[in-house]
C-alpha cells in the first residue's frame, strides 16, 4: 500500500467520503467511538460523515441519549452509542483510573471522597435529572468537598469512569450533567473476551488500514489486551506488511481516488488524524507542528486528496459563520472551488450565511 491508497482506505472506512450510514447512533457504532472534547466541533465531525444532518439534528440525537459523551478509553471525552457505553466501560475504565491515580493522588482525592461524591451526585441527581458544571460545583461547596484546581473535573470524571454519571440534554446552550442509570436504562453485558474483539472489531473495521500500535493508543488498552482483541478477530482481516508495520484491513477493496479535488474540511482532534501513532501518511513531518501542538492541541485541518494542506478556523456572529482559510500552499482553483464548496456546507450544517477569507498565501503553488 503506498501513502495515498493509505488515506484514501481511511477516508472511505471512517465515513467521510461515500457514507453508507444514515443516523448519528449508528456512525457512532460503527466507529466504535469518537473522540470528543470539543463538543462543538466533535458535532461538526460527526456532520462530516453524515450528509444531509445539521448540528441541530446531531444535537437532538445527543439529548434523545441516543448518544453518550463520556470518559472512556483515553482520559478524554468521547462520543458513545448508547448501547455500547456499559461495556465499553467496563473494558477501558480500569486503565484510565490507573492512567489518573497519580494526579488524584496529588490532589487529595481519596477512595472515600470519590465515594462522598457519588452520594452526592446520585441524590442531587435523582431529583433535578441534570445540572451544569455550576450547579455541581455549589453542591460539591455544601458538602464540604473542593473542587479548585481541576478537582470538579477529576470529581466528575470519575464519577462518570464508575457508571454513575454522563451527559445529559443540553439546558440554553450549556452541558449538563445526569445520572447513567436514567439516560442508559438498558444495560449490554459482554463478557471481557467479547468486549475486546467487538472494540478491535469496530476499530479495525472503520479506522483501517491501521496497526496494532495504532489500536492501542486509540483505546487506551495494555498491549496485551489490544493484542488479545486483535488475535480474536484476525481470521476476519487481511494484513500487509510496509517496512516493520504490519496493517490490519477489513478488506483489498482500494478504489481509485477521485478525479476532481477531494476536499474536506476536518474539525480539531477528528479521527481522521488523531486515531493512530503514525500520521505521515496524511500530515507531512514539515505541516506537523502547524497541525498538532507540541502540548497535544489538535487544530482543524483542511484535507486535500487525503493530505492535510492546511488549517481553518471559524467565527461565529448571529447568522453568520466567517470562516478562515490558513493553506499551506497556494491551490490550483479547482481545488479552491471545493475549498469554498465545503467551507458552504459547513454554513448550512449550522443553518447560517458563510464568509470566506483566506491568510496571506506563500508562493508555492500546488
């Protein structure tokens, strides 16, 4: 496989060109899970693999609890389908609470003060079904318990590792919390075998081609557990070898790349890059730095042809979304015209007029 037949495979397995899916629940399946802390721009990732939706639609989906936004895998937010949250949790939060133990540790926060805060949580809870991070925090000040520090976040994220609490319906623009139970009643119970090769399963599957290496950084799984996963659905995947990598694919299908410009424009911390240990394939070593900070800041990125040629960023004013071009080269314009096409669909995703503008340019042109 050379580079581009690469990008290409992952640009149609993850869904962004050619989706065969038609609801937010089922790309979230399909994708095993997305990562998802920029709430805003993880809706807007989620659009990208579903023409036709609208981030009212995608949110609507994430207040019908048809998916979940929780701390799972990685010590980080992500987008969930709801039938697969408790399993998933039961596979991936023992890793991440030994992941936070140290900094818990540093901060005070003790077995029986995590046990104060479920108490707390579950009651308060019960009776209001979600509050915001505001609310939380006078609650957390009544029972005597801090919260300075980043020690709301670390109360809630453990709160949410234990099952207790997740997301709950948006309240005028603002997250909430609720408790899993009410959000989630039905439980999926797979056994720890099970839960391994249906995690490597949708990750192979949709993330494809990818490497060992790349699935246990995504899933925040040990080694031993990734490779287990992975021993499990091997006779279902084809692999091939490129210098010491070996890459895991559901199929040989490789379709020939598009004529015309494919161009897309990709949301801070997208799949698309952040899946895997190795991005060269489509993020060049010279753009890296510009795409991705030194302290792990994921920027959104414009992809051309499967290849990151520069960033975006967007500003929004009542029914207007100005969007900024940043390319790392001048385009030809044809690939301009895409360009303009998507920052358009982008507009419409959000229901607003789009403006366009483009950073002083460098003289290479491609």
């Amino acid at each position: 496989m050379t580079p581009s037949e690469i990008t290409h495979m992952r640009l149609q397995n993850q869904q962004i060109e050619g989706s065969q899916l038609n609801t937010v629940k089922e790309l979230i399946g399909w994708m095993g899970a997305m990562q998802a802390q920029d709430y805003v721009m993880a809706k807007w990732a989620i659009g990208q693999r579903l023409p036709g939706t609208t981030d009212s639609s995608v949110e609507a989906a994430y207040n019908a609890g048809d998916i979940i936004r929780t701390h799972l895998m990685r010590p980080t937010w992500h987008f969930v389908s709801a039938d697969d949250i408790y399993w998933m949790l039961e596979l991936t939060a023992p890793q991440v609470k030994r992941v936070l133990k140290t900094r818990d540790n540093q901060l005070g926060l003790t077995e029986t003060i995590f046990s104060k805060s479920r108490d707390m949580l579950e009651r308060m809870l019960s009776n209001c079904l979600r509050m915001t991070r505001e609310e939380l925090t006078q609650e957390y000040a009544n029972i005597h318990v801090a919260t300075n520090e980043n020690r709301l976040s670390h109360l809630l994220m453990r709160a949410e590792l234990d099952g207790i609490v997740c997301s709950g319906p948006m309240r005028k623009n603002k997250l909430t919390y609720s408790l899993l139970a009410d959000r989630v009643p039905v439980r999926t119970v797979l056994s720890r075998d099970e839960a391994l090769a249906t995690l490597a399963g949708r990750y192979f599957k949709s993330h494809c081609p990818a490497t060992l290496r790349d699935f246990v950084w995504w899933s925040g799984l040990s080694v031993a557990d990734a490779r287990k996963g992975l021993e499990i659905i091997k006779p279902a995947l084809l692999r091939e070898a490129i210098t010491t990598e070996t890459y895991w694919f559901a199929d040989t299908f490789k379709d020939t790349p598009p004529a015309t410009p494919s161009v897309h424009l990709l949301p801070a911390y997208d799949e698309y890059l952040i899946a895997y240990t190795d991005r060269s394939a489509a993020l060049a070593t010279v753009h890296t730095q510009k795409a991705i900070s030194s302290n792990g800041i994921f920027q959104p990125i414009i992809v051309v042809n499967g290849q990151v040629e520069g960033l975006w960023r967007r500003t929004t004013v009542k029914d207007l979304v100005k969007i900024e071009i940043n390319p790392f080269h001048l385009h030809n314009p044809q690939t301009n015209l895409a360009i303009e096409a998507e920052a358009a669909r982008y507009g419409a995703f959000l229901d607003k007029q789009t403006g366009l503008s483009t950073r002083q340019l460098p003289e290479t042109t491609l």
